[in-house]
C-alpha cells in the first residue's frame, strides 16, 4: 500500500472543482507519484518525474496545471508533449475528465494525420491547453497557427519515449520556441543520458521525484501473472473463478467506481462479491468485511485505501485486477491472503503496456512471476461437469436424505412418457445447467480468446506448451504484422507530408536514417535486428519464426515485420534483449544456416547490398550504430534503468544448447 504519510486530495490545495471531478471518477487518494509532484508543480517549480507506465503521471501533472489555469485567458497556457497520437488522445481526454466541473475549459489534442483545418480552426476559437505530438506542434509554430507567447508551463510527456522514437531533436527545437521563464516539467520511465541531458539543459533548479521500490521477500504466497487487455480482464477473472479452488478472496482495482461495477458483475455470474471503498462508513465496511469473515460473502472487491488493515484468514487468494503504483502497494496487497500461517496465492493482471511493472515487482520480491495459464473455455466447461457430477454424488450418498418419493417421481414420468430414466436425467441435468451451460459451442470453441495464449510469454514454460502455442502464435504474428505495417507505414507517411507541407524542413532533421523502431499493437517498444538466412537458404517464414519463437521463448504477437531477402532477413523483436539470450540467438541454426541475429542498422526494403547508412553524428540515442561490433540494444542502453526489460528471457535450462530449429512447430 502507498505510505500513510500520503494526503488525500483534499490536503492538496487543488481547485475544489477538480477534487469534485476526482470524486466523481472514482480517485481515493493520490498515487504516490501524484503526491511528490503535486505540490512543487502548484507553486510553478520545474519537475524532473520517474516513474513507471501506470504510476498515475498524467493526474501528476493535470491536476495542479488545471488548478494554476485561467480560464479566462484563452490562449494556449499549458502545452503537453506526448509521443503518439494515441497518448495525446489519452491525455486530452484525463484533462477533460478532471476538468469537468470547470466551464468553458477546452484542452486540444492536435497529432500528425489530423485534419488541420479543424485544428486550424479550434486554435483560433481559444484553448487553454494543448497536447500534441512533436511533429505536428512543430508543423503549427512554423505556420505561427500555435501562439505560445502566454504558454506558463511545458510538460515532455513519455520522454524516454520520445526519444526512442527520435523526436528528441523536435522536442529541444519545441522548447526553444516557448517563452522565458516557463515551468516544465518532464516525465519519463527510465533517464538514459540524452534524457538527462534535456533535463539538466531545459530545467531550472528541478524538484526530482522518483518513485523507486524497497526489497522485500513474500515466501507463504504463490504468484503469478496474467497478460490480459483491459477488455479481456473480466473474461480471465471469471475463468479463473471457475477453476481454482478458493475460500475467500479479495480483488484489488484502482477506483471506487470500479470496485462496485466489478462487484456487480461478479454477482450478476453467481458470484457472492461485495464492494470495499473509501466512500463506503466506516461501519459500512466493517460490516462487508465481517460478512467475508462470516462467509456470507466470498470475494470483496477493494481499494488500497479501503483494504487497509483487512485481516481475514479465510481468504486464499488475492487477484490484482488493476496493477498496483508500485512495488510496495504489490506486496501489501497479497500480504492479505497467506496469513496465519497458511499458504496463499496471488495473482497479477498486466496489460501489455505495464509489463514493466511486473518487472520491477519481480526485482523487488526478488522471484520471478511465473505466467498463469488462463483455462480455455473447453477447460472451463469440463471443470464445470466435474463439478456437477460431485454435486449429484454428494446428495445420492448423503445418508440424511431419503430419495424414494423423487425416485417415485421418475419412475412414474418415465412410465406416463415412455422414456428411460437416463432421458429423464438428461432432460433434469439440461434444465440445470442454464445458468452455466455444461456444453460450450462451437463459435464459443472457435472464438476463445484464451485457448493459446498465456502459457508462453516469456519462455519459461514447457517444450509442449510453447509448441502447441507456436502455431497460434504465428497466426497472430502474420496478422499483427501486416496490420501493424500498413499502420505504420500510414503514420510515418502522415508525419512526413505533414511537415513537408508546412513549407520548410525544420532546422534538425528527424533521423529518417535510422532504423525504424516499429511497436507492435501490443505497444512494446520493438528493435529491428537482421538474420544472415534468407530465401536462397530454402527457408520459409514460419521456419524462422519458429526458431525465434522457441528459442526466444517469444509469444508471436511479439515477432513482427518478418521481412526476407535473398540472402538475409529482417524482424523486428522487443527492445532490451538480455544479453546471453542474444548470444544464444547468434549461434542457433535453421536449416544448418545459423542465423547470426544482429541489430539492424540500414535501409531495409533495397535488397540485398543495401548499404548499411551511417549514424547521425552524436547518433546518441536508442538505435544509430554501426553495424560491428554488433551488439543487442540492451549494452548501449546501459545508462537507463535495468529493471525495464520483462518480455524476453532466456529459458532457464542453463545447459541448452543451439539447435538445429528447422520444423519445432509441429
Ligand atoms: P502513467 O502515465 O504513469 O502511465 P496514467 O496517468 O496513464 O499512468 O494512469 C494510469 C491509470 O491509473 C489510469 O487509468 C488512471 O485513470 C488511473 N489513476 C491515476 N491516478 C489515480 C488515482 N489517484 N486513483 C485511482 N486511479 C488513478
Ligand atoms: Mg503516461
């Protein structure tokens, strides 16, 4: 849980309308990030802030520049950089949550790919703040569309990410354009150099704030996680319900909002859950939690301010729905199941963005978290026919019941409808099971989001699992990497044209020379590397997915843009490959070609001699290198935190050796 010496929002001098809108969207208290930054970002204080994805950073800054804003001056005060327009779409939108309450505010996303006259337009009619991308806030000050001469405060959101995706220049150039004297503020997740070198460049005298974690052990409890999309997190939680074996349980989300609809939900699908939050009386909530230790219900669904001090031996299990702010609120929060001296189990939901987190979870509790398999719905539907033939068997030996006026029953219906008794039964067990169907269907079958996935992630798992899961996995692959090419083909295209066509190149170019750092959907930052096989090798693309897939321990949806040449290929893999597994990777063979992986340095659609193009000068951040010595991302990268690198891994067998790799999918 976050430390007690944390204040609620109201301790904050916010604008009392925006601690409402908080109220409103369900906030309890302030993340621990939120908190640190809140105050010097209230007095105007420059703001160095790291922390990870899903630490709370955009309330950290929304909420005292809401708070700072004139309402009444309707030019641009506060202006926003964040690095995609997904981003810059997600923060316009927080603003408005939180503003809410404050009329007349207008907060303006303006990206690459947008159609300009409307941003053109909505500029002019007045607002007060702007979140953009570099490419396109550069595009508007050129045209002198985007007037920044009241501009009080500049915030470089996803900073490291920014950088990444070589907008670092762009967003230097941007801030060079903003008046004297502005506040800004920078966040990022990691602090590589040329971050640090921004930061001691643009901000004056800096209140820092960093949101690190202590070390602890948590023995009595299992863990493991759960990658899961937000929209796929009911889904697995449910299917979880169905198959473990639970006593009582606690579930932990972010908001009292969700705390009830979740609760809701459980009940709606049989469930005996109850709602724990801050909004709840004090009596209100000792009463839920006595009812959990009553058995009256099974599942609470809490806050971290509400679980505070739940001390209930009977629950076994601890499900993470939302992701904690950090490692200490981790180990709280399971710290309520394996108490008393019992076992407990824990598990964690990650969306793919907060993957990190699980990471640094992983650091902190010194154990890794193994991936739990989510059960197919066909798993889930067998559970429940075991389940129900106990349930019959636990009447028919009971000796407390006698049975004879019911057997009565059967033997006169099976007479009057000349049936057998096992179609009577059959007819009693359909009529049953409505609720919850015994039988699944087949679109069901067909469309089961979970009869793959989750059993290989990151390669610790089972020479089987990972192959029965290679063939869905490049399935996926071939689909995620032809939508994902058309979309960022479109995207760098919109980028290109938009600044071309606001006349003049900026002064420092974007790095087009550079390897492009593709994302897959799944939003994990991808490297390209080059494989020395290629189509004169007589080797197919699945050959070498598969390889990857194996020998990387590497779900599919994270080997993309699989491009082959005669002699060679290209592929681009997660960012931060650890080490030995790279120099594993070298040596591994498909179809006695060894692959020799290296990051890829040059243009990749001239063919074979393409010449590999040189680095910028100062190629300074993330992916401009020569190509000898070849080395993964992660060496270079060294400046930045260690702790962020959680989708690959290298399979714990320390005595595997390379292998040939030609057909292991099947
Ligand atoms: P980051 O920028 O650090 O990745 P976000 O600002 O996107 O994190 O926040 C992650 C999620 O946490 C969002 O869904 C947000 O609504 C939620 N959140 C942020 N602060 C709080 C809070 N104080 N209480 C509850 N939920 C919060
Ligand atoms: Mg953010």
């Amino acid at each position: 849980m976050v430390s007690p010496s944390i204040s609620s929002f109201a301790d904050l001098a916010l604008n009392p309308l925006i601690i409402k809108a908080l109220s409103q969207v369900g906030y309890e208290q302030p993340s621990p990030i939120q908190a640190a930054s809140i105050p010097p970002l209230l007095e105007g204080k420059d703001l160095l802030g790291v922390a990870q994805t899903g630490t709370g950073k955009t309330a950290a800054f929304a909420l005292p520049l809401l708070t700072n804003i004139d309402v009444l001056q309707e030019s641009p005060q506060v202006l926003v950089l964040a690095p995609t327009r997904e981003l810059t779409i997600q923060v316009a939108e927080a603003f408005k949550k939180y503003a809410q309450n404050l009329k007349g505010f207008h907060v303006l996303p303006i990206y690459g790919g947008q159609d300009m006259g409307g941003q053109l337009r909505q500029l002019q009619r007045g607002v007060h703040i702007v979140v953009g991308t570099p490419g396109r806030i550069m595009d508007h000050l050129r045209r002198k569309s985007l007037n920044l001469d009241k501009l009080k405060t500049v915030v470089l959101d996803e900073a490291d990410e920014m950088l990444r995706m070589g907008f670092i220049d762009d967003v230097e150039w941007i801030l060079d354009h903003t008046p004297k004297g502005r506040q800004v503020a920078l966040f990022s997740a990691t602090m590589p150099p040329p971050i640090k070198r921004v930061a001691d460049r643009y901000l004056v005298n800096p209140t820092e704030v960093r949101i690190e974690s202590s070390t602890t052990t948590v023995e009595a409890i299992e863990q493991a996680y759960v990658q899961a999309r937000n929209d796929q997190k009911l889904d697995a939680l449910t299917r979880i319900l169905e198959v473990e074996a639970f006593d009582g349980m606690m579930i932990f989300v972010r908001t009292k909002n969700a705390t009830v609809e979740l609760a809701e939900k459980l009940e709606a699908r049989g469930y005996s859950a109850a709602a724990l939050n801050g909004d709840m009386t004090q009596a209100l909530r000792e009463r839920t939690v006595a009812n959990l230790k009553k058995e009256k219900i099974d599942i609470l669904v809490a806050t971290d301010v509400a679980a505070r001090g739940v001390d209930v031996p009977r629950i076994t299990h601890v499900v993470n729905y939302d992701v904690p702010y950090d490692t200490d609120s981790y180990v709280h929060r399971i710290g309520r199941t394996g108490r008393a001296g019992r076992t407990g189990k824990a598990v964690l939901f990650v969306t793919p963005r907060e993957m990190y987190m699980l990471r640094s979870i992983e650091k902190a509790t010194r154990g890794e978290i193994p991936p739990m398999k989510i059960p197919s719905s066909k798993e889930v539907a067998d559970q429940r026919v075991t389940a129900f033939k106990q349930q019959i068997k636990d009447v028919l030996v009971s000796d407390e019941l006698s049975l004879d006026f019911f057997e009565g029953i059967v033997s006169d219906f099976c007479l009057e409808n000349a049936c057998t008794a096992e179609q009577m039964a059959a007819t009693l067990a359909y009529m049953m099971q409505k609720a919850r169907p015994l039988q699944i269907s087949e679109k069901e079958l067909k469309h089961d989001q979970f009869a793959f996935n989750q059993d290989q992630g990151r390669g610790d798992r089972g020479d089987r699992g990972r192959r029965d899961e290679g063939r869905d996995g490049r399935g996926r692959r071939e689909r995620g990497a032809r939508e994902e090419g058309r979309g960022r083909r479109d995207e760098g295209r919109g980028k290109r044209d938009d600044s071309r066509s606001a006349g003049d190149r900026p002064e420092r170019k974007r790095r087009d020379s550079e390897p492009r750092q593709a994302r897959p959907e799944s939003d994990v930052p991808m490297v390209k590397y080059r494989l020395e096989v290629g189509k004169h090798h007589n080797i197919t693309a699945g050959d070498i997915v598969g390889a990857i897939a194996n020998e990387a321990g590497l779900e599919g949806q994270y080997i993309n843009n699989l491009r082959m040449f005669d002699d060679y290929s290209t592929v681009d893999l997660p960012e931060g490959m650890p080490k030995d597994l790279y120099r594993h990777l070298q040596k591994v063979k498909v179809k006695s070609q060894p692959i020799n992986i290296s990051q890829f340095d040059g243009a990749d659609s001239s063919g074979d001699d393409a010449p590999a193009r040189k680095p910028r000068s100062g190629g300074r951040d993330f992916g401009s290198r020569d190509k000898a010595p070849r080395s993964s991302s992660r060496d270079r990268d060294s400046g930045s935190s260690e702790g962020d690198r959680p989708i690959m891994r290298r399979k714990p067998s320390g005595d595997r050796k390379p292998r040939e790799n030609s057909r292991n999918r099947d």
